[in-house]
C-alpha cells in the first residue's frame, strides 16, 4: 500500500494520511499540492509532507481527490523551516501552512471565486470546463467550489480552477490591495496670463507689497530661464527660501499653476554623486570585519548609529552574493518598506530586486513566490517583511535584517506566533547561509548574544561624511510649568526652536506616542469616563471625527455631550494624542503647513507612501506622529526633532519598556540633521533625571545595556530567561478564572516558582473577551524543548476537561 503524509491549513495537532495508487506514488513529491477530502464534506488543498508505505493505525485512510502539481511548490528546506517553525513556536503545520503560501495556493471548499475584471480574456482559449465556470460567473458576482462542483456536476473541481486562476480568468476572494501608484511630483509655472511682457510688469508691481511672494516669482523666473526645465515646487521652496504655504497662496491667487508629472521611479535625492558606490574607510573597515566574523559567525550584529551608511554595506555584501550566485533575503519591518529604500536598491540591483509584503495583492505574491522558487533573475533578490522568510528560496547565501530590534518583526496574532529574525536564523542555517543583524539601537538579545561570542560583532560608530549626532537637550515641564514657561503641550523651548527651524527653511517632526486628540475624556465633576463596552479600557477623543473610539476593538461613538452618569456637561481632556498636538501646531505656526502621520492618518491605500513623498517634498513643514515616524526614513531636510513627553513611553507596564523607550527615542532623533547641518532633539519630560533620558541624551548605548541586563537579571527576563505565555479566553469572567487557575496549579506542579500568575493584562476584556495570563520562565540550564513537551502535556489534559474546552489557550514563546 502507499500513502502520503499531508499538512492541510487548518489547526489540526497531526498530520493527515491518505492512501495513493502506486501510479500516484511514482509521481507523487513532498512539497506538492493535493485536494484531499476532510470531515464529512470538506475539500483542503493540502501540501504533501512525506510519501510512505506505513498504513495509519487510528483510522482508515481515505484516497486524495487528485493532484494539483506536476513539480513541488514547496521545496525540502521549506518543510524542514515550517517543522521548526511549528515544533519552536507551539503550533500546527497547517498554521504555519497558512502563514507561509499566498492565499490563491490554498483553495478548499470555502474559497470564494470571481472573475478577474482586471483582465479581458479570449473565451476561445479556455476549455469546455473552464468556460461554464467563466460563464457562470457571468451571471453571479461569486461562487463557491460547492457551487462549481454543482456547476460541473463533478466533485474534482480544483484543478479546473487552478487552470482559471493561472488564466488571469478568475481570482480567489482576500482583500484586494492596489499596487503602489506611481509618485506624483508637483511642479509649478507661472499662469499663462503673464507671459507676455507687459502681463509680468503689471504682476511684479503689484506684488511689491508682496515682498515675499514677490521673490517666489522672481526665483521661479530666473530657474526657468536658467535651466528650461520644469520647476518642482519643492525646489521653488529652497531656492526661494519661501515656505511652501506662500507658495500655495500664489496658486490660490492664480499667479502660479501647479501641475502633477508622473514620475515612475522618483530619483534617489541624494548626493549627485551618488552612483558612486565608494564606501569611506569606516564603513570599508566594518565591511572586512563582518566578512572577517562570517569565517567562524553564522550570524553577526553589525551595530551602526543612525546614517552612518549601513545601507551602503548592505549594498557591497549583496553584490559579493549575486556574483556567487545566490540569492538574498533582506528582512525589514513592515512598515519600513518604503519606496524609498526599494528605489535606493534598485537603482543598484535594477529587476534583480523583488518585493514582498502584506500591501501586494496575492497576484503579485503568487509571482514573486514563483520567481523566487525557479531561482528567477527577476528575484535574486528579495526585500520583503517578516513573512517573506517563507519564501521557496533555494540557495540561499545571505539574509539581512535591518531594523532587527524591531518589535514587529514578531507575529502576535494569529499563530504561528514566530519572530522573523530568530526564524531568519534557521533559515540561513539551512542553507549554510550568513546573517546579518543591523541596528542602530540593537535588541538587548542580539546584543547579548554578541557579548557572549555567540554571534560576530562589528561597529559602525561615525555618521557618513562626519555629520554629528544630533544635540539632544531636555526640557523640564515641571519646571516650565511652573514659571507658567509653557503653550498647551509646548514648552518655551520647543517654540523657540521650532521658530529657529523654520525661519531656517527647515522641516520639524514631532512625536506623540499616541494618536487621537485626547486619550481619555473624563468628567469634572463625577471622575467618570466613557468606556468601550466591549473592552475594559476608556475610549479615546478623536477631534476630526468627533467621536469617541477603542482602540483594541474598533468601537466608535459620537462625542458625548454631557457626562453619562451624572449629566454634567462639563468633559476635560486627559493627556493627549497625535490630533491635539497637530491642532495646537496649527494655532502656534499658523503660516506653515502641518500633517500627521499615525494609523488614522496612514489607513487609507497609499496614505503612509503619500506622507512621507509631502515630506520629501517639503510640502510639509511641520511632521506630528507616533512611532511610525522612527522607522528608517532619510530625508534631507529635517533638522529638529521634539519629542513631546517621554514619560508615557517610560511608565509603560512592560519589562521592555525602558529598552524600547531608549530604542525609539533615539530612532525618531536619528532622522534629524542627516546631511551637513548638525540637527537637535528636545526632549519634554516631567522627569529629566531619568538614566534611560540620560543615556539617550549621550548616545550610551552600553550604559542602557549594562543597566537594562542587570534588572534582567534580578527579575529573570528575557535574554536571561526564556519566557513562554500562556493566554486564556473566554467571553465569561468565571470560566476564565476556574480555567487559569486549574491551567496555573498544574504549570506550578511542573516548574515550581517559575510559573508567574494568573493575571489579568492591563486590559482584561477585548471584544467581549476576558482574558488571563500566566508566564513560564525557562532558565538557561533547563531544556526548552523538554518544558515545551511539558506545557503540551499539560495543555491536552486541560482540553479534556468538559468545562475547559471553549476556553481558548493561545501560546506565546518568546513573548516579546
Ligand atoms: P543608515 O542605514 O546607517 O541609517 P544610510 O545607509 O541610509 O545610513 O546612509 C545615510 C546617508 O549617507 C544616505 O543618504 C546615503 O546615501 C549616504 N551614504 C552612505 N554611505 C555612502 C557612501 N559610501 N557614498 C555616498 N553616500 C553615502
Ligand atoms: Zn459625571
Ligand atoms: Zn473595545
């Protein structure tokens, strides 16, 4: 007899076997798809995991419904990544299965089906079998394969619509993303009525009480004659030395036209000569050494200040691995993903880069997976965020993780719950391939592990062409506020530089960890503020809609106007958000043009790539934002940063809290003054002494360490200890206490004092759902793997009980 092992996307704790005919099981690989048939009616596209003669013991094996490849899609070491995957990060195959193919790989019984209306298709070309399905969808918007199957009046429908799908004909229902539009670039000239002479005497005379706006034309004018190209307002602006709201008003008097050219691939802005790739001797010396530690480091931690070139190094190991013929994983954050960077790449690597991210329809994802299986010269090399480490690389000879203290490197929510950059580790690994870690502000881990020799280390400590650090001051609001020294949130200090700045020709950005107006709206006169019902946390004010909004849930309520509970009208304004700040902005510097970047702001299809080309483009003076501001950008002109209060960042109840106050602080200072010019960082803060203000006011980077890993060690966390957490949930508050504490007394029996909880998390209930936390610290000498069989063991007994089986147990290792 023969059968196949098969991993299909749906939480199951084994994987499932099938019986094959000996023809099938000639042809049959691991890493091909097949339809199988599940519970009583259910078709899964399932991925074939091993192929083998052992019958299984629990249950007679059903035969597949067909074979949906000729050659794999997913090769040997991808199945060896997802068993690792699987086994580190407790969860099933088909979990990580589902993380890793593009959703149009995976079709099953609940698939939806349209047509593709981006396409015309010749019905000439299709099948008889492919053409009623097409024709069907004529008639209705959708179907389901149930539907087909009916259609068709067979059950083996799926190949059918892979032939579709690989048609352009139909597509798979997910949320369709638009591709990146290309960048428009603004560019003005002077109205066509005075182009004549004796027009632009008569418009230069009665600008004379304009002086300003006066010059703005004069400036446009002689650009134009000198260069006889078209003007860009953003070059306007810095000839003129005009801000580009004085700009704005000339159109609005119709003086000036603007007009929009397409751009497709906007130039790189930097230097002239930026062709030249010549690394200075810093970052030549850095670039020897990170090959020198490869020799005996698998993995290294290159350990670079803000703009101090890392890109560049980057730049001369890709080329080095593209001449050897292999391919190249570069890891960023999301949201790091800008144009920016893969126009930088680009223009070194032109179509040998591919892109990969959350943002590409599954089209683009099924294209890049493609390439990269077939070792395509269009994807030799990768730059995509964490998902993209599930790719079908092949040969693998280099995997860059920029950024890799970042946080959203890691899953949370659904499983596999992996982090990228661990993930990245094996990966190389199984490809004998190297990685390199970059930061600027490096994770207390891959700090560690360098310490401990564990990985290679190299440093970076000088900024391209010498520029300085940013001079850091902070202000004392206490203080200020008490001499009565401050506006709003803005103290005499900040508007001073602010004023300087702009006066300067020069662009501000300004962080506020937190978007809305205000976070809490309470009342006066009771102390009483409006909650989410869903949700055990306080809504938040958000000015532009007026409304009150949860930001766990999504609930959304018109602004209250009298108290709920005592009928006083009179709401105050707790704290305050990213919209506050930017009104108050817009009151201080009337005369500049402010936006705001949060995930209000940047929710839209292109709202974060819109942001950041008005930034670039110096049609925005003044930048409001939250920590999406910190993540890796360059631009030219930002010369102060001001950081609005660093004491909500520093309280925050987490154990990470002051490593990530430090990392982000010195981030979003990192994108101030990075060509000639020396920028300046002001700090607010109620409390100026604090080390890790102290630490980002000099740049310590090992005093942060030192001090951060010594509490690491006293209260056990991570790097010292392992840590994996234990979530509960249930919509009844009892339930979920009976189920903690039952779950907690069995991990106590186990693991003894290294059980923490159960506790409810600062906020307990989210969509109706109360939630309980217990954490199990693993210390060095204990086997990880053994505490994982443990907890597992533990966990299926816990299912077995009547009363806990819609509780639901989502575990968390390396929670953090
Ligand atoms: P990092 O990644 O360390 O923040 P970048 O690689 O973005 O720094 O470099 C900062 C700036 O310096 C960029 O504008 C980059 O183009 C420029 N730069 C870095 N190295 C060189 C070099 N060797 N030659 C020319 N320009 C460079
Ligand atoms: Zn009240
Ligand atoms: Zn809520």
């Amino acid at each position: 007899m023969h059968y196949i092992d098969v991993i299909i996307p749906i939480p199951l704790q084994k994987l499932f076997t099938y019986s094959i005919t000996a023809s099938e099981f000639d042809f049959i690989k691991p890493g091909m798809r097949v339809a199988v048939p599940f519970g009583k009616s259910k078709i899964y596209t399932g991925i074939v995991y091993r192929v083998h003669h052992d019958a299984p013991t629990a249950y007679e094996a059903k035969e597949i419904q067909q074979i949906l490849d000729e050659t794999p899609v997913v090769n040997q070491k991808q199945l060896k990544l997802w068993d690792w995957v699987s086994s580190y990060y407790m969860c099933t195959m088909g979990d990580v299965m589902r993380a890793s193919l593009p959703s149009a790989f995976i079709l099953e019984s609940e698939t939806v089906i349209s047509k593709n209306n981006k396409t015309t298709i010749d019905e000439s070309t299709l099948k008889d079998d492919e053409f009623l399905v097409y024709e069907a969808l004529h008639h209705q918007s959708s179907l389901k394969i149930q539907d087909i199957s009916n259609i068709l009046s067979k059950k083996n429908v799926l190949s059918v619509i892979k032939r579709l799908i690989e048609k352009e004909a139909i597509s798979v229902e997910e949320e369709v993303y638009e591709k990146y539009k290309p960048k428009l670039v603004r560019y003005v000239k002077l109205h066509t009525f005075y182009s004549t002479e004796k027009e632009f005497h008569e418009l230069m005379n009665d600008l004379s009480r304009a002086p300003k706006q006066r010059d703005v034309v004069m400036t446009l004018f002689s650009i134009s004659a000198k260069t006889r190209k078209p003007v860009k307002v953003s070059e306007l602006s810095e000839e003129s030395g005009a801000s580009t709201s004085i700009i704005k008003s000339l159109i609005d008097k119709s003086v000036l036209e603007e007009y929009f050219i397409q751009t497709d691939r906007v130039q790189y802005s930097g230097e002239e000569n930026e062709n030249s790739k010549k690394l200075n001797s810093y970052q030549e010396t850095a670039l020897s050494e990170i090959k020198d530690t490869f020799e005996k480091h698998q993995v290294t931690l290159l350990h670079g200040v803000t703009s101090s070139g890392k890109t560049e190094v980057y730049v001369k190991l890709i080329e080095d691995i593209l001449n050897s013929g292999q391919q190249v994983l570069y890891l960023l954050p999301e949201i790091a993903l800008t144009t920016q960077l893969v126009n930088r790449l680009q223009n070194y690597f032109g179509d040998q880069v591919a892109v990969f991210h959350s943002k590409y329809s599954s089209h683009e994802r099924v294209e890049v997976w493609n390439q990269v299986l077939e070792l395509s010269a269009k994807a030799k090399i990768v730059l995509g965020a964490r998902s993209s480490i599930f790719l079908p690389f092949d040969n693998l000879g280099l995997i860059i993780v920029d950024e890799e203290h970042e946080q959203s490197f890691k899953q949370f929510d659904p499983a596999p719950r992996y982090h990228a950059r661990d993930t990245a580790v094996v990966l190389a690994h199984l490809h004998k391939a190297k990685v390199l870690l970059g930061s600027a502000t490096p994770s207390l881990e891959s700090y560690f592990n360098a310490q401990q020799n564990k990985y290679g280390f190299v440093e970076l400590m000088h900024r391209f062409n010498d520029v300085l650090m940013p001079e850091v001051e902070l202000v004392d609001i206490k203080e200020k506020q008490k001499k009565k020294r401050m506006k709003g949130h803005f103290s005499d200090r900040l508007i001073a530089e602010m004023t300087e700045t702009l006066a300067e020709g020069h662009q501000i950005i300004l962080f506020q960890n937190r978007r809305g107006f205000s976070p809490i709206v309470e009342c006066s006169t009771c102390g009483e503020a409006p909650q989410c019902p869903n949700c055990d946390v306080s809504l938040t004010y958000h000015q532009y809609r007026d409304q009150l909004r949860c930001h766990y849930c999504g609930y959304v309520v018109a602004m209250l106007r009298k108290c709920a509970a005592c009928g006083s009208p009179e709401l105050d304004n707790k704290g305050f958000g990213t919209e506050q700040i930017e009104a108050e902005v817009k009151v201080l510097f009337p005369e500049h043009n402010v936006a705001r970047m949060d995930l209000d702001t940047t929710r839209g299809k292109y709202g974060y790539e819109k942001i950041i080309t008005a930034l670039e483009q110096q049609e925005i003076d003044i930048l409001v934002g939250t920590q999406m501001l910190t993540k890796g950008l360059d631009f030219r002109n930002v010369k102060l940063v001001g950081i609005m209060n660093a004491d909500n960042m520093l309280n925050f109840p987490d154990f990470r809290a002051h490593e990530r106050s430090f990392q982000l602080m010195l981030q979003v200072s990192g994108r101030a003054g990075r060509t000639e010019e020396r920028g300046k960082v002001l700090i607010q803060t109620y409390n100026p002494y604090h080390n890790i203000l102290q630490q980002v006011s000099t740049n310590n980077y090992i005093d942060m360490f030192k001090e951060q890993m010594n509490e690491r060690y006293n209260f056990k966390y991570p790097p010292i200890y392992k840590q994996i957490k234990i979530t509960l949930k249930h919509k009844d508050y009892s339930r979920v206490e009976i189920a903690a504490d039952w779950y907690a007394t069995s991990l106590r029996q186990v693991f003894k004092e290294h059980v923490l909880g159960p506790e409810f998390p600062p906020v307990s209930r989210i969509r109706n759902q109360y939630h309980k936390n217990i954490l199990v610290k693993i210390p060095k000498e204990h086997s990880l793997a053994k505490t994982k069989e443990a907890i597992i063991k533990i966990n299926n007994s816990f299912l077995n009980v009547k009363d806990f089986r819609s509780v639901r147990v989502i575990l968390n290792v390396d929670n953090y």
